[in-house]
C-alpha cells in the first residue's frame, strides 16, 4: 500500500517542530505501524537522511514504550491497542496519516516523535512504591486478600505507564496514570500502611510537574491501551478527600 | 494547628481538591434550581399564588432566611467560579495543540463548560439587575403594588412584574439562551459531581449519565416554559 504520511519533525527539546511529508511506498499491509517506519527511515537512511526517531522496545505491546499520536489519537484508531500492535491493514491505501509525538507540556519532545515522560517516574518515586523487607520471596496467599480486591488491583496494575491518557486528555490531566498506580496498591493490605502519604505526596507530585486537571471527559479511558476504567480516578478522588481529613484531624 | 493549616492549604492549591470544591459548590446550586424553579412555576397558578410567595419568601425567619439564602448562594456562586478560571487556566497551561486535533468521546457539553458558565454568569448578572435590583425599570414604582387577599398592606405584584419582564423580547430571547446553555453545563456538571465525589463506579456511571440529561432537561423545560407563555403565547396580558 502506498501512504502519505504527515510526520512531525523536530531537531531537539529548544527547536520549534513542524510537520513535514513524507510517501511511504509499497508498504506491506501485515506490517506493524513501527515496522512501517522503519521502511520509511531506512529508505531515509539510504538517501542520506536524517531518521524520524521514535520510541520503541519490546513491540509486544507490554512495556509502554511505544507512543506516537496517529490522526490526533494516541496509538491511533484501534481501541486497547498500543502502536507496536496497530498493524497496517487498519489503514487504507492512498490515505494521509497525521504523526505526532504524545503532545503535553509536562512531556517535552525530545527530537522528533520522542517525548521526555520522566515525569511519571517521578510521580512513582513520590508514593507508587511499597516499603517492604526484600529479602526472600513470600508464601503465596500468606495474606488473605478478597477476590475482588485482588481483580481491582490487578486490573489497575495492567497500566504500563505510556502516557497515552495525558496526550489524549483535552488538560493534558495524568489523573488515569496516577490513579491507576495509586489504586493497584490502595485496593490491597500490603498497601494499606502508607496509603495516606502515597495519595498526598504522588498528587502534589502530579500537580507540580505541570499536568492539568481531569474534567471528567474519560479521553484517556477511550485511549488507554489497557482499557484502565475510570473508577480509578473516582477512588483516587475520593482517596485524596479522606487522606486530607486523616492528615488534618487525626 | 500549624499542621492543620497547612493540610487544608494544600488542598486548596491542589488539582482535586479544587475540583472537590468546585462540586460541593456545584451541588449547592444544583439543589437551589428545582427551588427557584417551583416558586416560579407559581405564575400558572395566578397573581395571587405568586404574590403570596414572594411575600412568604421575604418574610420567612422575619426577613433574615432569604438573606442567608443570598449569602449562601453567592459564595458558592463565586467559588464556583474563581475555581473553575483558575483550573481552566491551569489546563490551557498545561496542553500543547496538536497539527491533527481529534475527539474521541468527550462530549460537546464537556468541552464548552466555560464558555456555558460565562454565559449563566452573564445571565445571572443581568437577571439580577432586571427582577432583584430592579435597575433601569419601574418595578419599584406604585404601579407594581397590588393588594392580596390576607394582608392589610400593598405587596409587591411580582406577577406583574414577571409578565412585563418577559413581554420585553430581548429579555426573553437572552433568557432562552441562558436557560439553554444552563441545561447543557447541568448535563456535564451532574455527572461530574459523582466522580469528582469519588462515589460513581463502573456498576452507576450510565445511570449517574443518564440522571444528568434527565435533571437538564426539566430544568430546561420548566425554566423555558415560562417566557414561552408569556413571550409567544402571550400568557397574562
């Protein structure tokens, strides 16, 4: 199939970008939409060209490495799918495609379609971590833990952290990373003892590394490679509100 | 003290716990347009009805409860708004815009809270002038006064006034608008109360939906149905 892709292009984190067109020929339909860049950069390559640089890794669609915003949607049409899993016969021959990096303040561009997300490992190191004796491994199920409880934790664990929801939300909000990361350790005991400091300090983190704030629109659920809910951000709400009382009364 | 301070500081300063407050003040006024609304709807039922009200309402708590209302009201009322500015700031702030814009399910009520509020604000100032205030119109004047059924003294004919107010088209085409963009800020708002709350789930977030659009909408349609009357079918004159 052969496309037009519209592709944004910039030298470094001070340059201003610009979207700049490029046609990619003969591109096999079972190609991923990474694998249909790599034709592109390598026909760049073999012209003398500098290669549109992109984040990538495992293209398996588990490490939350891959980004990219295809026709202004973060990893593009297909619904719980992340870039590296988007394959081209999702496209149609002859169509122009709109590439750009996971556009938001709190994520500078780095060169061309990379973004600094460094700001979300910064929220993690505020409270997304448990403080627990590593030493040896701990029986299975010496912690009762509720069905329930266990499948909520689970479901909220599953975000790889790839910032899809800031780019989509209308706020750039990192609300449905930061209460994803928050519940998995809210909803179980081994959570329980920091959970006051944990919600406190990741929102404070959140907030002073320049995200904006949810309105309530859900983007980021219809974007989330792993269909986080937005329960998450209703518990993290109401999380904050009681962490605040505890801290202030108690 | 100091530690108390300090936690209810942050929470001001904070993303949530502004949008905690913008709910709370959201709720207050959620719960004053059915009020507000019912005392209205009086107009159907006569002059005299109408008239009784407003004089049960100015003299409710001998005067005093329609000013803690007013207070009341008024604060949440700027809260509300002071809250919501600061936040939109704060997400202009934080965007950077795309070459391909595109939305996948966020709803054109949600996208237009602001420009929704600054109308109602708008609104609200010009309602206040026009039927409290009573600026540059003769509802104060002795023509406005009439005599109830009960009571010795003339009382203000609020009926009257209502009638007049909305004979005037400008006044009733702005209210229309008003009243129209209110019901559309109502949808997103109600919704948005119970998330931001912390108490919607998977399990009510249609329902809590769906509970918006259905509380928009009769507010709309009672709100609108009087300068309807009045305006298009020339109800009371």
């Amino acid at each position: 199939m052969n496309l037009t892709l519209k592709v944004w292009r910039q030298e470094n984190r001070k340059a201003s970008g610009r979207m700049e067109t490029y046609h990619a020929k003969d591109i096999p339909q079972e190609a991923s939409f990474l694998e249909m860049l790599d034709i592109v950069n390598e026909r760049i390559i073999s012209d003398g060209g500098d290669p549109i640089h992109f984040d990538h890794d495992c293209r398996e669609g588990i490490c939350g490495m891959c980004s990219l915003t295809i026709n202004g949607i973060p990893h593009g049409p297909k619904r719980a799918t992340t870039t590296c899993q988007l394959h081209m016969r999702h496209f149609q021959d002859g169509e122009t495609i709109w590439i750009e990096p996971f556009h938001a303040k709190a994520f500078p561009v780095l060169k061309d379609l990379i973004v600094d997300r460094t700001a979300f490992d910064r929220v993690i190191e505020a409270g997304g971590f448990i403080s627990v004796r590593a030493g040896s491994a701990v029986d299975a199920n010496a912690i009762p833990i509720p069905k329930q409880d266990a499948d909520l934790a689970f479901e909220a664990a599953a975000c790889i952290g790839c910032g899809a929801c800031v780019a989509a939300c209308k706020n750039a909000s990192a609300m449905l990373f930061v209460s994803a990361k928050a519940s998995h350790l809210n909803h179980l005991p081994q959570g329980e003892p920091e959970k006051t400091r944990r919600v406190l300090s990741m929102v404070a983190r959140m907030d002073s590394e320049g995200f904006g704030n949810c309105t309530n629109q859900y983007e980021c659920v219809a974007v989330c490679p792993k269909s986080i809910p937005a329960d998450n951000i209703a518990k993290l709400n109401r999380d904050y509100a009681l962490a605040t009382m505890k801290e202030a009364l108690l | 003290m100091k530690s108390f301070t300090r936690t209810i500081g942050s929470f001001w300063n904070s993303s949530i716990g502004k949008k905690i407050l913008v709910a709370l003040t959201g709720i207050a006024l959620l719960l004053f347009l059915p009020a507000h609304l019912a005392g209205n709807l009086l107009v159907f039922a006569g002059p005299d009805a109408l008239n009784e009200y407003g004089v049960w309402l100015h003299e409710l708590g001998h005067g005093t409860a329609i000013w803690f209302a007013r207070l009341g009201l008024l604060s949440a009322f700027i809260i509300h708004l002071i809250l919501t500015v600061q936040l939109t700031a704060a997400n202009r702030a934080a965007r950077t815009d795309y070459a391909y814009p595109s939305t996948v399910q966020a709803s054109r009520s949600s996208r237009s809270m602001m420009w929704s509020g600054l109308t109602i604000l708008a609104f609200i100032i010009y309602h206040l002038l026009h039927f409290t205030l009573r600026v540059g119109n003769d509802y104060d004047g002795e023509s406005y006064q009439t005599t109830l059924p009960g009571h010795q003294e003339k009382v203000h004919n609020v009926y009257k006034m209502m009638i007049d107010g909305f004979s005037w088209t400008p006044a009733s085409i702005f209210y229309l608008i008003a009243v129209t963009l209110l019901c559309s800020h109502l949808s997103h708002g109600f919704a948005s109360v119970f998330q931001t709350l912390g108490v919607r789930s998977s399990k009510t977030s249609a329902l809590s939906g769906k509970l918006g659009w259905a509380y928009a909408i009769i507010i709309w349609l009672g709100f609108v149905s009087i300068p309807i009357a009045i305006w298009i079918f020339g109800y009371g004159s």
